[in-house]
C-alpha cells in the first residue's frame, strides 16, 4: 500500500464539490446538515481509499477526492 496514504490519517479534509454535493443531499432527505468537513480515520488496504467520518455519515474516497484542510 502506499505510504502517502497514512499520511491523511488523523487529519481533516474537504470532498471534492461532486462528492459532496452527493452526500449533502443525502444528509438532507434523512434531516441532517452536513458541512465540507470530514476526518480521515482509516486507510481502507483492499482498495486504498481513505475512510472519513463527518457528523453521522461515513464516506470511502480516493485521496484524490480530497483536499487537506
């Protein structure tokens, strides 16, 4: 796995626009506000995507897909 990838975990990053646009209309249908803050707890092995916890949601994304805040 690339080491690159742990360097995220711990900290705090924002989805790109697409992506959370999807998850913030998700997070309204179910109630919820959601703001373009999310931290990256896991780096999932498998398929080497970072793990990231925002409010109640959980998202899988490519370290591509985020921008450390």
């Amino acid at each position: 796995m690339p080491l690159y990838l742990h360097a995220y975990v711990g900290k705090i990053v924002r989805l790109n626009k697409r992506i959370f646009l999807e998850l913030k209309n998700r997070a309204a249908r179910q109630g919820h506000a959601l703001e373009n803050h999310f931290l990256v707890t896991a780096v999932h092995q498998n398929f080497k995507k970072l793990i990231c916890y925002g409010a109640n949601f959980r998202v899988i994304v490519d370290a591509s897909d985020v921008v450390l805040v």
